[in-house]
C-alpha cells in the first residue's frame, strides 16, 4: 500500500484506433506520464498496438469497448442490427442510442459483439486491467447489464463510471458539454447502483469528462484540487495527428497532441508534486 494519501491513474483512451494515437500514448508511456490505456481492439491500427503492447514492459492495458463507428469483432451476419449498410457501427452514440430506444437493436447481437471484443483481446495475450468504452455506450440501458456480465464473466475486477467531475470546472466548458455530462451523472449513477449487486472493486473516482480532449493545465489544476483521499483515475485523449485521424476524428475537436505534450511536461509533473499525488495503475492495484 502507499504512504500517499491520494493516488491517481492517469489512463489514455483509444489505443489502437491509429498509429498516431498509438504513437502518442506509447510515448507518454514510456516518459511516465500515463499509468496506462485502454484498447480499441476494432481499431484500424490494433495490430501496431498489439506489437507494442508485447514490446513495451509493464504496459497496462484495459479494454475501450467499442459499438459506434467501427468496424464489428464478430462476423457481420451474428451482428446486423448494430450495422449500418457500409458494414460500420451506428455513427456515434446518438445514433446508437436513438436505435436503442427504437428497439432496433437485439440485446443478443451487442452481447455477441462485446463477447467477441473481450476474446480478441484475451486470446492475443493482453491482461485486462479495467473496461470503459468509446462514448461511455458502457453505461446506456441493456449495454450496462451485458458489459457488468462480460465484466464478471472475465473476472476483469474495475470498470469506469464517470461520477465525479460533472459539476467541478463547468463554466469552462460548452452549455452542449454540460448537457452531455448531465445525462451522463444520471446512467452513471444508474451503474453505480447495478455494480453494487455484483463483486467489483470499487471504481475510482473517474475524472476528465467535462474536458476530454481539450485538457489544459487550467482544468487539470481544477481536477486536482478536486481529487478526494484515495484512489482517483484522469481519462486522457494524447495523440499525434495523422491523416486517419484527420479524417475520421477531425469532428471531435479534440487536442489531442496538446494533451500529449502537457501530460509530459515538466509543468504537470510538478503540479502532482506540489500536491503529493502518487501515481498508480490498475496492474498496481490489483496486485495490493
């Protein structure tokens, strides 16, 4: 156990969705800036993150479930109503969660296709650490109750539930921004209560969502001083532009390099100095 009375993952989302966010994390990685990521194992550039993941010591990885905008892990006839024509998931989780509640989708084709991501990552040797998702589609009706079974059933011990910094910071972002983070406090609080009926370790304190994408040392100074004694986690988006993400992603808005290089900064390191916050990852706390 640590002497520290606060610890804080920071883990970088979207591993294996390009090689520039790949080449991004595996550098803040590497220089001690993150304490992991989570995988997109439908990601176009998953193999380059598989071949680091194997080459990189004591990388942790959890697993960034994914049914919008990609391409499926199960075979498309076993998934059809989570595809488009193209062969793609629902374009983001508005369309998704709009055919959802037009029950146009079956509970068992999300089940299948979840059931096929968790294998995938499981079968090429990668040690589940923690399960988010892409667009936090974790936490809508029917796809909670499948991922807490998948969850259990793979005996992955943490999923994230983004409970804690929906009101910190919000006059600096977008009235949109805080539309989204309220809806999402209401299916974040709806887990939490589900989770209780199972075994899971308690989530950490889950933070970033209010900034995700555009982090700054602005809003991280205003994360940290937030952070309550104990186990908290910073959800982070680093990555180097590149021509897929260009055109796929540009849409986001997201910063993604900027994130990258303040989350490697001298600045940032000597803001968790100045306020005694140790660094942790999942790996870590599963072996305490």
């Amino acid at each position: 156990m640590s002497d520290y009375e606060k610890r804080l993952i920071i883990n970088a989302d979207d591993f294996g969705l390009t090689k520039g966010f790949n080449q991004a994390i595996t550098d803040c990685f590497l220089s001690g800036a993150i304490t992991g990521a989570s995988l997109c194992v439908v990601g176009e550039a998953f193999d380059e993150a598989l071949k680091i993941y194997r080459e990189v010591p004591g990388m942790d990885l959890g697993l960034h479930l994914v049914l919008t905008a990609e391409r499926p892990a199960a075979a498309r006839e076993s998934v059809k109503t989570l595809l488009l024509p193209n062969g793609f998931f629902y374009s983001d989780v508005y369309q998704f969660a709009k055919a959802l509640i037009l029950k146009k989708i079956k509970a068992r084709e999300v089940f299948i296709e979840l059931d096929a991501q968790f294998k995938k990552a499981l079968n090429n040797g990668i040690k589940i650490t923690h399960v988010d998702s892409h667009q936090y589609v974790h936490l809508l009706p029917l796809v909670d109750d499948i991922v807490i079974e998948l969850s259990e059933k793979y005996k992955v011990p943490y999923i994230r539930c983004p409970s804690n910094d929906l009101t910190i910071h919000s006059k600096t972002v977008s009235k949109s921004r805080r539309v989204q983070g309220f809806f999402l406090k209401i299916f974040s609080r709806r887990f939490l209560a589900k989770m209780k009926a199972y075994h899971f370790k308690p989530s950490p304190n889950c933070f970033g969502f209010l900034s995700a994408g555009n982090l700054s040392y602005q809003s991280m100074e205003t994360i940290l001083a937030c952070l309550p004694p104990g186990i908290s986690e910073i959800s982070c988006h680093p990555g180097y532009p590149d021509s897929s993400s260009e055109k796929k992603y540009s849409f986001w808005k997201y910063n993604w390099q900027s994130e990258a290089e303040l989350l490697c900064s001298d600045r940032f390191s000597d803001m968790l100095l100045a306020k005694g916050i140790a660094l942790v990852s999942y790996g870590q706390l599963l072996e305490e």
